[in-house]
C-alpha cells in the first residue's frame, strides 16, 4: 500500500443535500428547493411554483445548518483531512443577480471552514453542486444567456476572496459533463424549456444545450483565472462523472461505438477543461447534429488560461456499449448502457468495477497529466439498525476496500491520486431520487422518506474502518 504522505483522505457533501435550512438567514431558492419527493414514483417531481404544505427533501434535509459543529467533530474523530462541501450559490446570492451578497449567509460559512480547520481538515469546496438560484432559471433560463457566466464569476470570486485564508481547494462544476445529455440540462445549466414536464426527459435544444454548456467552460476558465489572482497558492480542479464503458464484445462496431461515447461522455469536458480547448473528435458530433457554437472575443484565449490545476472525478459504476440493439439494459445505472456479466449490482442496479477504477486512473493520468482526485464513490443502500441499535454495514466496507486497494493499485501503476473523498460520509438526502433510504454514509441520521426522524446521529460499523484506514494512511484495509 502505497499512499504518501499528505494523502487527502475524506468524505463529501453537497449544501442542498445536507443543508436544509432553505430559506433561512436570507437564502434564495436553488432548483433543488423546487424539487418535491414523488410519492407515487418515487422520482422527484419539480415544481415552478413551491406549493405549501408539500415534503420537499432539501428545504429540511439532514439540517446540517444546524448540526455542522457535531458533524465536522465526528469527522474529525475519523481522522478526515479533507471534507468535501459545496458553498449553497443562493445562501450566498439569493437571486443570482442581486447587488450585493448576503452576509448571513457568507458568515456561516465562515463559521463551517473554522469548524474544519480546527479539527485539522481541510475544506474542498464545490462552487455550483447541481444548485442555480431558481431566479436566475425564471428570469435568464441558466447558463443559456451569456449575463450568467457574469453572475457566477461574481458569486465564485465573493467567496474565494472571503475564504482565500481558509480554503485552498475548489472545484468549479460538479459534474459538468452530465450537461452534455438532456437530463444535465437544468441541474448543471439551469436550463428549463416551458414545455417540460418531466425534468429527466426535458424537452431538449441541443444548439441551445452546448452553447450554455460552453459558457459554463468560459465560466470555469475566469473563474481559475480569477481565483489564482486572489490566492496563487489556489488548487483549482475539475469536476467530471466518469462512467467507464466497456465493448460489451471484441465486435469492432461495439468497440467503436464504445470509443465515441466515451469520448462524447466521459472526455469531452475534461479535455476542454484540462487542455484548454475543444477536442477535435466533438467537431463531428456538432456537424451531425447541427450545432455550431459561438465564441466570443477572448473565449479561446480564456479557455486556455483557465485550465485547472487538477482533475477531480467521481466513480461509482462502468457500463458495457452494445452496437446491437434490444441488449438488457442495467437498471438504475445513472448514464444507461448495457449490463456487464461480470459484475454484481447494488440494490439501485448500479454496476460495482473496483478493477475498472484503477483501469479509469490510468486512463485518466495517461490522457491529462495533472494530479487526480476522485471525490465522489461510494455505496447507496438502505441500512437498517439491528436489535442493540447498531448498523453493521458490513457490504458498504467491502464495496470501500475493494476501491481502496485498486486505488493503491494504481498509485503503484504510477498514477498521480491526491486524495479521495467518499461520497455522503454523513447520511443525505439521494441527488437521483430525492430519498434518505439511500445512505451512503458512516454515520447514519434518523430521518425517513417523508422527512420523519429525530436527527440523531450514530456511527456505522464503517466509521471505525475507516477511522483506521485513515490512521494507517491506507495500510489497514
Ligand atoms: C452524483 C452527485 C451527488 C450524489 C451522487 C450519488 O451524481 O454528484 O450529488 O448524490 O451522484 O447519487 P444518488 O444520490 O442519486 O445516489
């Protein structure tokens, strides 16, 4: 086991996950804050309007607003280094375009980074986890309208300038890429076409989708700029949902196809990002869909000035591609494709591949060259407390360790990994399905579907793993 010293080992969250508190302190309302549990399908359901009287899981969520003190002082007993958040955009600006920030909502988080430092970790901060001021979807639909990318540097260079003492890593975009299908279209653009009504099937402009998505690069970009004026000694990284895939046989056409959506899907952000500029691969996909994307002045100039510092990703699943049509398809898999035999499922039928992990860190170190970091994986189950009042999470440790060990497989490969932040190391409210069943964490919150429970805290049988993996710096497994 090979893990310098320094290792960044943690955990993460994201504000409108855990937060709650919505509309406390001056806080605006996010998307997720439009976003209401469906009871009948169990998705969730979105709403223009926020109806009183209905649950909706981030309004309340694990009320982190309140219980960040305790919840950073058991991280701390685990040892974390680094804990992963995301700054709530309208906690900050409530609208989006308002004139000045809200300090109710800059001093709270001043008082979250100070709760970190003192227990020895170190913050990494999302900028924009999947949470646009709803204003800024109403008035400008998202990043479509070029004033956005305005409003964001304005929100991003406000907090590293409040924090620049305090944080030194951050990531731009959680999960850019997902803008690169329909369903990314509101969570990472804030992009609501007036006919939709399911938001995960949108009614989708693809000229409109990628000319917002590169405003979101040109964003990122000053962002780095900026932020490295601020504080040289700024990380600023990337943020990318990688799904491997797979050719589901050694078929040419499936093996092609393959290459094609990993590069649509997996490459195609991060090589923006990361290189500064537009792949050439993604020139034919705009020429067969039409799409010609408008740079102005200074955009390729700024895209190049703006690459970040490192590549940070987040992995729970591989899929196979199958130019054969009429395959099964994995169910619940975030991104589709076709099952792998060879893998086993979690109870949400995402593909479990901790050997495609230290395949994806090759991959990626070979293509980029930057240091990486994976800040998201992790095991969604529903936990239950046994008789004594304990969770014997016993699948959630194998699921870690099997990803620990390819993860020090890799680093022996050669790969540059600077640390990695399990995701919801704290029990939240599901990104996908708006459920608290789904818990990922070490500790486990009392609070149900409909937002029922006591709050209360309690370690899983993973939090003393883990705790000890973090002692040994990866020796203990
Ligand atoms: C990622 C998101 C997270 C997170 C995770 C798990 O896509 O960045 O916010 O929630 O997926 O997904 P889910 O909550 O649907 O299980």
């Amino acid at each position: 086991m090979t893990f310098q010293n320094g290792f960044l080992w943690g955990g993460a969250t994201a504000a409108n996950q855990c937060e709650g508190a919505w509309n406390i302190d001056g806080k605006g309302a996010s998307i997720c804050d439009h976003n209401r549990a469906g009871s009948l399908t169990k998705q969730r359901v979105f709403d223009r309007e926020i109806l009183e009287d209905e649950y909706y899981p981030s309004h309340t969520a694990i009320d982190f607003y309140h219980h960040y003190k305790e919840d950073i002082a058991l991280f701390g007993e685990m040892g974390f280094k680094v804990f992963r958040i995301s700054i709530a955009w309208s906690r900050i600006f409530p609208n989006g375009d308002d004139a000045e920030p809200n300090e109710a909502g800059l001093a709270f988080y001043d008082k979250v980074f100070a709760e970190c430092l003192k227990h020895g970790i170190e913050p990494l901060v999302t900028l924009s986890h999947f949470e646009i001021p709803y204003n800024l979807v109403k008035k400008y639909n998202g990043f479509s309208d070029r004033r956005v990318v305005d409003f964001f540097v304005r929100y991003a260079t406000t907090v590293m300038e409040r924090y620049k003492d305090k944080v030194t890593y951050w990531l731009t975009f959680n999960e850019v890429n997902f803008a690169t299908l329909p369903f990314g279209a509101l969570n990472v653009l804030g992009m609501l076409d007036d006919r939709t009504e399911d938001i995960f099937n949108p009614v989708d402009n693809k000229q409109e989708r990628f000319q917002a998505l590169h405003n979101v690069f040109v964003a990122s970009a000053k962002t780095v700029v900026e932020g490295h004026k601020i504080n040289q000694d700024f990380q600023i990284g990337c943020m990318i949902a990688h799904a491997t895939s797979y050719p589901l046989t050694p078929n040419p056409e499936d093996v092609l196809l393959t290459q094609r959506w990993d590069n649509h899907f997996n490459n195609f952000c991060g090589d923006v990002q990361v290189k500064g500029e537009y792949p050439y691969f993604i020139k034919q996909y705009f020429a067969e869909n039409d799409i010609d994307i408008h740079f102005e002045e200074g955009d390729k100039d700024i895209l190049k000035r703006g690459t970040v510092d490192f590549y940070s990703f987040s992995y729970y699943m591989t899929n196979c591609i199958s130019a054969e049509s009429g395959k099964e398809m994995t169910m619940g898999n975030l991104v589709g494709g076709v099952k792998n035999p060879y893998l086993k499922s979690s109870e949400w039928g995402w593909q479990i591949d901790p050997v495609g992990l230290r395949y994806t860190l090759n991959k990626l170190y070979d293509r980029y060259q930057v240091p990486l970091m994976i800040v998201e994986n992790g095991l969604g189950a529903e936990d239950t407390m046994n008789e004594t009042g304990e969770i014997i999470d016993d699948y959630r440790i194998d699921y870690l360790r099997d990803h620990v060990i390819a993860m020090s497989d890799a680093i022996d490969d050669g790969v540059e990994l600077m640390g990695y932040t399990m995701w919801g190391c704290i029990d939240l409210i599901s990104a996908g399905t708006g459920e608290m069943k789904k818990r990922y964490g070490f500790i486990y919150v009392d609070r149900d579907n409909e937002g029922k429970g006591t709050l209360a805290r309690c370690k899983k049988k993973s939090f003393d793993w883990y705790k000890e993996v973090i002692a040994t710096n990866g020796k203990s497994v």
